[in-house]
C-alpha cells in the first residue's frame, strides 16, 4: 500500500457505457435485501461497508464522454440497476444536457 499511487492520465477516447454501469454498481450496487425490524419491508443491501450495509443506493451523475449518451445529468438506481433522464418531479437542480465546460 505503500508504494500504491494514483494515476491521473486521461484518454481523449469516451468512456463505454458497460463500464460506467460497472463502476456505478461497484460503488452503489445492490447484493440482496433483508427484512426490516419494522413495517419498512425489504431492505436492500449494496457491498460497500457501512452500518448495516445501508448507503444510498441512487445517484445523479453527469456525464461527459460516455459513448451512446448526450452529455448531461441522469439518474441511476441500483436497485434496478438503470440509468434514466431526470424529470420536473426529481428533486435536484438539473444541469441541462449540453450544459458543460467542454473540458
């Protein structure tokens, strides 16, 4: 670990959707759900380490160079493991596609 270092080299080339669908799932995926104590029903748990194995399991990402998708904001649910276009009813600030640096 100690002679471990970051690389911070990057391609010009897109990023394919299938890995960024695995990245997705390796930081938010979904490995099984569990009873809940309560009336809450089944509780998923991801496998990254918490309390109980109950991080977040969804996030907005935006997106740049990803082949097949528009640069812009989507949305993506582990639980389902799918990637969608906000709509008007999620509650974040959407930046609109094409909305970026270009960097």
């Amino acid at each position: 670990m100690r002679r471990r270092r970051s690389f911070r080299g990057f391609s010009d080339q897109p990023v394919a959707l299938g890995d960024l669908g695995d990245g997705l799932f390796a930081g938010l995926g979904i490995t099984g759900c569990v009873r809940g104590s309560f009336d809450e029903g089944s509780l998923p748990l991801s496998m990254t380490p918490s309390g109980g194995g109950r991080n977040p399991y969804e996030a907005y990402v935006y997106v740049r160079r990803v082949g097949g998708l528009a640069p812009g904001t989507c949305h993506y649910s582990a639980l389902d493991h799918r990637s969608r276009l906000p709509t008007a009813a999620d509650p974040i600030h959407v930046v609109p596609n094409g909305a970026h640096s270009g960097r």
